[in-house]
C-alpha cells in the first residue's frame, strides 16, 4: 500500500509537471500572438504614414510642373 502511494504522488507530481509546461506553452503562445499583432499594427502605420508622404510629394512635383 506505502509503495501505491508513492506511486500515486510520483503520478501526481508528473501530470502537474505536464500541466505546467503546457500552461507556460500556452502563455508564450499569447504573448507571441500579441507581439505579432503589435508589429503587423506597426507595419500598417508606418505604411500609412509613407503613403500619405507619397500623397504629398505627388501634390508638390505637380505644383512645381506648372511652375
């Protein structure tokens, strides 16, 4: 009986174990989903931000060929 209860603990501690590493797995899944959420966030702003640049410069070569 002694030696089932050691069983039982050693059986506990290892499914704890793989509960663990499955939460860790999980959590940097998450946290590697936000980063790729934030960058593809970064990505379109700054594309935005060049198109608008491009907006401009159209406007002003423009301007200046009817100069």
């Amino acid at each position: 009986m002694c030696y089932t209860q050691r069983g039982d603990a050693s059986e506990g501690a290892r499914i704890i174990q793989v509960y663990d590493a499955e939460m860790q797995a999980l959590q940097s899944t998450k946290n590697s989903s936000r980063m790729l959420e934030e960058a593809y966030a970064t990505g379109v702003a700054i594309l935005a931000k060049y198109s608008e640049q491009g907006d401009r410069l159209k406007v002003i070569v423009h301007l200046f060929s009817q100069i």
